[in-house]
C-alpha cells in the first residue's frame, strides 16, 4: 500500500453531479488529504508550496461555509463570484481555485518525474 492508495479522501472517488458539477465538500476534503505529502516530500523544500496549497483551501472554505446549500459545488462558487463580479477580486474564492488547480497541476508534475525515475528533486521540480 502506498499514501495514495489508502487515502481517505481520493479526488478519483468524487462523483461528479452530471448538471451541477465538482462538489465542493468533497473536493476541498481531497485537497486537505494531499497536504501531508508535502510535508512527507520535504518541510522545508515545499513549506511554500504547503503554505500557498493550504492558503488556498483556506479560502474556498471560507466561501463554501457562507452557504453550503447555495455553494455545494465548484461551479457554483465560481458563478455566483463572477455574476458578483468579484471573481478576479484579490482572496476572490475563483480566484483561490485557480491557483489550487496550478498547484495540484504542479505536484502531479512532480510527482510524475519522481515515478518515472528522476532522483534529483531540484531536476523533478
């Protein structure tokens, strides 16, 4: 078994809501599982990255537990925030998942070359 095999909360056992989309509950629950490995990758290598991955989880909460009937999926956030017109507003909840989608994208990157066999982490970064 591996750290990814017996998470708790996978990103491949969300099920996505075929009008609505990402549920946001249980995407935010799979981006708090994903932090431990960066503290397994290096605490000091990837503290930022931790801080900015943990920052933006942060935030989105925060929009979701406003009202988690109204704001159950991604979309919706993403929706109301751009009809608000404060989706490209600074800490905006929109503006947070796009920078956790950079860093999910980044670490599969990383985590992509490690698998493959790169032994220097600097070169895998």
């Amino acid at each position: 078994p591996t750290f990814f095999s017996i998470m708790s909360n996978r990103f491949s056992d969300i099920e996505l809501r075929e009008e609505e989309g990402i549920p946001t509950e249980e995407f935010l629950e799979s981006c708090y599982a994903i932090v431990p490995v960066l503290d397994k990758l290096g605490p000091t290598v990837f503290a930022p990255v931790k801080m900015d991955f943990v920052g933006n989880i942060k935030k989105i909460n925060q929009k979701f537990i406003t009202n988690k009937e109204e704001f159950d999926t991604l979309q919706k956030i993403v929706l109301h925030e751009v009809s608000a017109g404060v989706a490209q507003v600074r800490n905006s909840a929109t503006e947070a998942l796009l920078w956790l989608k950079r860093g999910l994208k980044f670490l599969k990157g990383f985590l992509t070359e490690v698998k493959n066999g790169e032994k220097n982490i600097q070169t895998a970064l």
